[in-house]
C-alpha cells in the first residue's frame, strides 16, 4: 500500500518558467472545501493545465452546477459562472456554440450529472458538442450532506439511506461509452501529476470531451481514500497494448471500479464535432456572437396587432 506516492509532474520545470501565468488563475476568494478533499488538487490541475496549453482565463468559460464542487466557481480566476442544479451542460453548450473561439469548461458533480441532468449528458455526448466536461465523481451527493448518489457503492450506509445503499452504481465512464462518444478519460483527484495531462489532452479534444474525475470526499464517502486509490488505479498508457481508438477495448477497460481502475485517455476519436456538421456554419468564419444586430421588427409587431 502507497499512502504517500510523491511523483515529479514532468510539467514542472515548464510551469516554474511560466509561474506568473499560472498565478493568473489564482483567485483571492478563500477556498471553503472540506479539509482533504478533491476539488483543491482538481481545481489546481485544471490551472496547471490551462496555463500549459497557454490559454489565458479571458479566453475561457468555466461554467459550474451547483454542489461542493460548484464552489468552485469563485476560487478560479476566469470567466465564471454558476448554472441550475444538473443543467451545467446544456448552459455550457450554448455558450461553445455561440463563441467557439472561447474554451468552454463545464464542471458537475455525479449528483446532478447522472440523476437529475442525465438527458443534458446523453445529447451532448450524442452531439459532440465543442467543449470540455468534468465530471467530479465523489459518488454522492456531497453539498446536501452525503445523501446516496446512482454512482455510490451498493451497501454504503449513507445520509437518507442508513441501512445501505441498495443499488448497484452507475459506472459513469460505461454509460457514457454507450452513446459512442468521441473523448472518455479517467483520473484521480489526488494524482495532480495525471490529472493535469489529462486535463491537456481534454483540452486539445474539439468535440466533447469527457473527463471523470475519481474524487475523495473524506466527510461523507467513507468507501474509498487516497490511499484505497493509489492501489487501485493503472494508467492504460503503462499497459503494453492499450489501443484507445479501439471502443470495445475500452468498454472493457472503463467497468472495473473496484480491483483495478484503469485511467487515463480511454477512449478517443476523431470527428467533425457539431458546429462542424452544421450545414448553416459551413465555411462561416465568424463566431454567433459577433453576428449579433439590431433588427427594426417594430413593423412587423405592428402588423400582428
Ligand atoms: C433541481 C435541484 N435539485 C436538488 C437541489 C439540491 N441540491 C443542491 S446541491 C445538491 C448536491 C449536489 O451533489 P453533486 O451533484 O454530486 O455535487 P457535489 O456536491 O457532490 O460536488 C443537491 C441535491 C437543487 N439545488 N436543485
């Protein structure tokens, strides 16, 4: 067992060189998470990967459902906003598709994700929609206080479920390769190291890209640790054949949650993503919102009257 596993990020030596960047992400807000949980490493990833992709906080959009995660939303230094309970997807995605020149990042718990905003993950997955989607997986519902979430371990005595959770979880990453998406990866809040290059990779991705986080909550979810983790986890790009353009490989790779939990980029393909596929944006160069006008529609109000 690995309670401590300090690894050297590859990236450091590049982020000291780009040490004021960085601390442009930084914001003065005091962060109000849980002591040990996931959200500071994923948070500080995201900065780390943004600052070495050179994207500056002006050019993004980070948008963020409401949960412990949400709280997020004014500890990073961007353009940020907060979204309806489980609709952070389809807030996000019309800000893709009105300005794709702007990196749209939209984060959401498992809660809101995979119950109440399911249908916003099925279509955008289905729409490859151009944009980057975060799924922090603490499996439950952390800010109502660790209520039993479609991702949290069957038997878990959880608040409103004391005598165990009867249900087998959703294993988020397996649904989503159901929809035969085109970016499904896998990481672990407490590995800044990997979180970060996936995190890169994500952002590189134009379609839809979707990133699970594996999120400790050590308040609530007394199933899994940093520790139990770092047991468990194997990244794909250590394992001889791994083949990620290979869909049926992956869905095989994605199910085990519990023996051997493989990370990494599980999945990837190459497409054209919506804005590409619509035949009204062939060939348009400009993004909608710079071909936003002003329109007289007084007469035509008048001649409904
Ligand atoms: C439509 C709606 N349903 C329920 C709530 C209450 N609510 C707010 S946060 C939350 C828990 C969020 O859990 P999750 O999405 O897993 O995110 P986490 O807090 O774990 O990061 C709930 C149930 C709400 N605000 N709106």
């Amino acid at each position: 067992m690995n309670n401590c596993p300090f690894k050297m990020p590859e990236e450091l030596p590049l982020l000291a060189e780009k040490s004021t960047e960085y601390m442009a992400y930084e914001s003065p807000q005091p962060a109000t998470w849980c002591s040990g949980c996931g959200n500071y490493g994923i948070q500080k990833a995201l900065e780390r990967a943004l600052t070495l992709e050179n994207i500056k906080p002006h050019e993004t959009v980070m948008v963020f459902d409401i949960g412990c995660h949400g709280n997020g939303s004014d500890k990073i230094n961007g353009n940020t906003l907060h979204g309806l309970h489980g609709r952070v997807i389809s807030l996000a995605a019309g800000a893709a598709l009105a300005n794709p020149k702007l990196k749209v990042i939209a984060h959401g718990g498992d809660g809101g994700i995979l119950s109440e905003g399911v249908g916003h993950l099925v279509h955008a997955v289905r729409s490859d929609y151009p944009m980057l989607f975060i799924l922090h997986n603490n499996e439950n519902y952390g800010l109502t206080t660790g209520q039993a979430s479609a991702a949290t371990r069957k038997g878990l005595p959880m608040n409103g479920s004391p005598d165990g959770v009867i249900l087998d979880p959703m294993v988020a990453c397996q649904f989503v390769m159901t929809l035969h998406p085109s970016f499904v990866a896998r990481t672990f809040s407490g590995d800044l190291h990997h979180m970060t290059k996936i995190l890169r990779a994500a952002l590189n991705h134009k379609g839809f890209a979707f990133v699970e986080i594996m999120q400790v909550c050590p308040t609530y979810n007394k199933a899994t640790s940093p520790a139990w983790f770092w047991d468990r986890v194997r990244d794909v790009e250590k394992l001889p054949s791994y083949n990620p353009t290979d869909w049926w490989q992956a869905m095989k790779a994605v199910e085990d949650l519990d023996k051997e939990i493989m990370m990494g980029v599980l999945y990837k393909k190459d497409q054209p993503n919506f804005l590409e596929r619509l035949p009204n944006r062939k060939d348009v160069k400009t993004a909608l919102t710079e071909e936003v006008g002003h329109h007289d529609i007084s007469a035509l109000l008048e001649e409904m009257k």
